[in-house]
C-alpha cells in the first residue's frame, strides 16, 4: 500500500501536550487530553498492524477532513483499493463494554453513543461526494477497535463492528486485491488530498494559560519531562532515555514557545525566560540565527 496522506498530531494535542507539563490542567481538559492522546496511539496502532498485514495494492490516506454539502467529516483512514474504497474509523476503547439499545454501556455504567451511527454518516456523506465526482466505486466501512483489553458483551456479528481478535483477520481480507493501482485510483487520491482542509485553529481550542504561571525549563521532545541532563553537545533526558543534540533540543523547546504563543516576537530573553536560564544567551543566539527567520534589526530583532 501506498501511503500519500500520512497521520501526525495534530496542533491541537502537540499544546495540550507542552501545556501538560507545565501547568495544571482542570479535570474536564485533562480528560479530553487523555481521550485525544488515546485516539492518537490507537490510529498508530492501526498503522501498525496494516502496514504488517496488508501488502496488496492501494493507496492510504489518513487523517482527511472533507467538506461536503455543508458538512464536516474526518476520516482516520481511507484505503483506495482497484476496485473498492475501504473507511475505517479507528477506536481505541479499553475495558468491558455491554451493548445495549444502541449504546455502548461500561461495566461502571458510563455509556457512549454507538460509533455505527458516526460510521455511517460519514460513509453517506462521502457517498454523496463521490457521486457528485462520478466515481461510481464501492465505498464499504467499518469501525475498528484496537486496544486489545476491549470487550464488547452481547453484541451480534457485525461486518460493519471490528474487534481486536478481528481485526488481523480482516486486513488480510484487503490482501485480495490486485497489486496494480490504476491510474484512476491514483487521481481520485490526489483530489481528495485537494479537498482535505485544515484543521480547526487549535488556538481557540486550548484552555486558558498565562505565562507568568507556566513552570520555566527546558523539556525532553519526547516525553516532555523537565528531568535533562546537559553537557556542551548533548541532551539526556533522565526519564525516558532519549538523546538528542543540545541544539536540537533546543529548537523543539523554542517550537513549543512559538505554537503557544505564535503571536509572541521571539527574541533571545524570551527564550531564555522560557527555557529557565538552562542555556546561555549566546548560544541561544547562534541557534536562532541558524535555524528561525530574522526579522527586524537592532533591539527590535526578533525570530519566527
């Protein structure tokens, strides 16, 4: 398969995630954080297990977000088969759920809506699209569960449902088609990456913060841990072991200053107060000349 839309975090979570580590989140935030993060891990998980059970030929596009009649969809994943179009909507669900009068019940008693329904709409609507494009393909869907502690109790079998014990079992069904992807196939693809639209600005989306109440310091890439050990070339960071460069390290803590403040001019002092006097100001010059554009001169220099 091949891959021309591929999945990255969004905006959205990237400063849910520096926000995380430097500031309390409120209950009803750090839930949602969590639910985005989770859903995140389950569409690489999915990644994961197609690209290991799926060799057949298509074309992937992940992460679409289309408007259609005046609707919004986002599609996790659209597999563009010769012959058929495959939708799958990607749940990352854990625990014991019961199935009942069209919801999907935790042993807690908490219930969420049926992802079916959410499922078929976006399948109608994707529909209409691609009827009013005159690709006559056959669109089938389907919502997959991935976390394997996922348990769904008193639920018929349903083409449309994909369980973890499934879910290995059904992508080789994918391995059926032909290696060979048409043209056709190929232009439907370019045009639906045409039609993908931006993301909703995260900035609307993140909580509120204030900078003097934001904890100061240089933070690990990876796992945004505080805990970095230092030295004149390198960075460790003591809590999941990652390496990387001083200087790398140091551009991704001045990426996360830009995403949350993109309107903020950035100069040298603000990225020393950001990254809590961690690193000298001359070396912080040296890297924002090297890697961020200059603007201005004088005092009134800044980067971006």
């Amino acid at each position: 398969m091949d891959v021309l839309k591929t999945r990255n975090r969004s905006q959205l979570l990237e400063g849910l995630d520096i926000l995380n580590s430097r500031m309390k989140l409120s209950t009803d935030v750090d839930n949602y954080y969590r639910a985005l993060k989770a859903g995140f891990e389950g569409e690489l998980a999915f990644d994961q297990m197609f690209s290991e059970g799926v060799t057949s030929g298509g074309i992937v596009l992940n992460d679409l977000l289309l408007s259609v009649n005046g609707s919004t969809i986002q599609i996790d994943s659209l597999i563009l088969a010769p012959d058929i179009i495959y939708l799958f909507e990607i749940k990352n669900y854990r625990g014991n759920y019961r199935y009942d009068n069209d919801h999907y019940r935790k042993t807690n008693g908490y219930d969420i809506l049926n992802p079916k329904n959410q499922l078929n709409k976006t399948l109608t609507l994707l529909s209409q699209l691609l009827k009013q494009w005159k690709v006559a393909t056959p669109l089938k869907g389907a919502v997959v569960f991935v976390h394997q502690t996922f348990t769904l109790y008193e639920a018929q079998p349903d083409e449309q449902v994909v369980l973890p014990s499934q879910l290995i079992s059904h992508l080789k069904l994918l391995n059926s088609q032909h290696n060979k992807v048409p043209q056709q196939v190929r232009s439907l693809a370019n045009r639906l990456i045409e039609h993908h639209r931006d993301e909703v600005p995260y900035q609307k989306q993140l909580p509120d913060f204030h900078w003097d109440k934001l904890k100061k310091g240089l933070t690990c890439g990876s796992c945004k841990s505080f805990d970095l050990k230092l030295n004149q070339r390198s960075c460790v960071c003591l809590n999941c072991e990652r390496a990387t460069s001083r200087k790398n390290c140091l551009i991704e803590n001045i990426n996360n200053l830009i995403l949350l403040y993109p309107d903020k001019k950035v100069t040298t002092s603000l990225v020393y107060e950001w990254i809590g006097e961690r690193i000298y100001k001359r070396s912080i010059s040296i890297v924002l000349e090297e890697s961020f554009i200059k603007e201005g001169a004088g005092r009134g220099r800044y980067y971006r």
